[in-house]
C-alpha cells in the first residue's frame, strides 16, 4: 500500500512538472532574436543590449558591429538580401543613402514626436531617428609637440605644414565615419579643388590611415603620433585617463555626423523590430547615449562627457548629410586612387 501511494504520488509529481514545462515552452518560444547592425563603439553594445533586454526580455539582439565603411559596405552589399532587422548606430548619412536606394522600412517609433526635429527623419512615416551627434576633432600631444617643435594646430590648413611631416594619423574615409565625414566636411568648407590640394600636402604629413575612427587619438594619446584626427568621444575618454592631448575643433569648422537607428526593409520580426525603434527613442535611451555624447537627439539634455571640447555644436560645421550619403561612392573613389597607399593592413 506505501509503495503503491509512493507511485502515484511520483506519477504525480512528474506529470505537475510536465505540465509546467509544457505551459512555459511558449515563453520561452516568444523571445524573438534581432540581428543588429552597428558602428557603436566596442564598450557600448554591451550597456546598450542590457538596457534594451531589461524593458524588452522577449526580444535579443544578435549584434553585427564594425566601423561605419564596413556597416555601410556590408549593408550595400546585402541589398537584394538583407541579413540585419534593425541599424541602431550608424552615421546618418549612410542611413540617409539606404532611405533614397528604398532600403528602409517606414516606421515613426513611439515618442518621436518628442526629440528634435534635426534628429528625425522628415517623411511620414519615418525612415529614421537620431541618436546623438560625433564630430572629428585634432588630438594633439601635448609633450610629444613640445618635444618636437611641431606647435599645437589651430586649423585644418595648418595640418598642411610640413613641420609635421609623418607625425599625423587619420582614418582612412572607406572604412572609417570619422574619416569620411573629415573628407567631406573639407570639401564642403574650401570647395572640391581647394580641399583636395588640402587633402594632398596633407597626404606628404600623414604616417598611416587607420580603419578606426577611434584610433588616431589613441595613438596620439600614447606618444605614437604627435597629431590624430579623430572621434571626439575617444578623445575626451584618453584625455579624462590622463593622456597629454588637447582636443582641439579646428576654425573652419567640426565635420560631424549623427548616429542614426532604422528598421531594415524585409526584416522578418518586424514586431521586434518596432520594439527596438520604439525604445531607441525613449528618454532613458537618449541618458544612455549623452554617458558617451555632448549633443543628444533629446531636449533639454547636455550631457557634455568630462573634458568634451565647450560649446562643440557652435563649432559644427555646414554639412548637408543627404548628400554626404548620396557623393559617397564618387568621393571615396577619387581618395583611394590617391592616397590609399599609406593605409594600414587590414
């Protein structure tokens, strides 16, 4: 009879646990993967994907990060077959080059309405919003200059002296955002001939173009160049570590880009992909973005990281994004016939 008892209370026991595992299997079946394209910055995606997954459990990126020329190329690329759901962090004006190929899903995310109108798309529905805005600065090694004579620059043209002949590093403008959006920037300021005669005494300085926006004013920070034209946010962070730099926004002006979040045309978990959207917008996203950013999409927010350039947005430079997208493949021709030589392997 005990044995007998002890059975069913056994046959029980699997069966209750059974049924829970059958009734959770669904939950588990809804968490929905997202593939995410990306040019943020290695030590972001982590924080990013946390804070999504924390108020979306049903939802998981599967991140796809590069530099913004491999981004790009890689979505151009897959076009006719695209692999990412979602582009969160990348330069608008390859996001605005993917909106005129119709490569984008229309999609005006949940509080939109809310950020500034220079941070959205202006179609209904909308093809993208803003995140938040990076310029390309001159990191400047403080103590190496000094060592060397080579005198802090003011402005772009002064990168052209041959006082600093191999002493500058820059990203090359095919695999790096920060170098196109510099490229561009000078040809917008000077105009296209005088910019690339700029872009050509300044090839004689530079020892080597990067594929990182991030790299020149790391190396600059370590003493291994005396000058790196780069990202801003590393800039500051190599600064705030200690590293004898000054960020230095030349006079003719800071070239920029925004970082920009878009749903992939086709995408097969577009639910998902409207949760991202919607999310990317939302004032806790906009406090994760200004940890990393001066200007931020959302109002009344200035959240300048320690030792960021002051008044960074004054110093912005005129540039038209749809057209730096649209002149890109053109622009990126002529600089790797010319100065392609001096990049580093990949």
């Amino acid at each position: 009879m005990f044995k007998a008892s002890t059975r069913k209370l056994m046959l029980g026991a699997v069966a209750l646990v059974a049924t829970a595992l059958f009734t959770a299997a669904p939950a588990f079946a809804q968490k929905t993967r997202i593939t995410v394209y990306s040019a943020l910055e290695t030590d972001q995606v982590g924080p990013y994907k946390q804070a999504f997954e924390a108020d979306n459990p049903d939802v998981e990126i599967a991140w796809v990060r590069d530099s913004t020329g491999i981004i790009t190329a890689r979505l151009l690329a897959e076009k006719d077959n695209p692999r990412a759901d979602v582009i969160w962090g990348l330069g608008a004006s390859s996001v605005s080059l993917f909106d005129s190929m119709g490569m984008l899903e229309p999609y005006t995310p949940k509080g939109a309405d809310q950020i500034k109108p220079a941070f959205k798309s202006s179609k209904s529905p909308m093809s993208w919003t803003g995140m938040d805005a990076w310029l390309a600065v001159i990191c400047y090694n403080t103590i190496e200059g000094g060592k060397k004579s080579m005198p802090k620059p003011a402005a772009w043209m002064d990168l052209a002296n041959p006082v600093y002949k191999d002493s500058i590093v820059m990203p090359n403008p095919a695999s790096s955002g920060t170098g196109y959006q510099a490229v561009y920037a000078w040809i917008q300021i000077m105009g296209e001939k005088a910019a690339w005669d700029f872009m050509d005494k300044l090839h004689q300085n530079v020892a080597v173009y990067t594929h990182s926006g991030s790299a020149p004013c790391v190396q600059a920070a370590k003493g291994e160049r005396v000058i790196g034209i780069g990202f801003d946010m590393r800039g500051a962070r190599e600064k705030t570590g200690g590293a004898p730099i000054d960020l230095v926004l030349a006079k003719e002006g800071a070239p920029w880009d925004m970082e920009a979040t878009a749903i992939v045309k086709g995408t097969k978990n577009l639910a998902a992909a409207h949760k991202l959207a919607d999310w990317a917008v939302t004032k806790k996203a906009y406090e994760l973005y200004g940890k990393s950013y001066a200007i931020v999409g959302y109002p009344g927010m200035n959240p300048a990281p320690p030792n960021y350039p002051p008044s960074a947005d004054a110093a912005m430079a005129n540039i038209d994004l749809a057209k730096m997208g649209a002149d890109r493949a053109r622009v990126l021709a002529e600089w790797t016939k010319r100065y392609d030589g001096k990049s580093a392997p990949k």
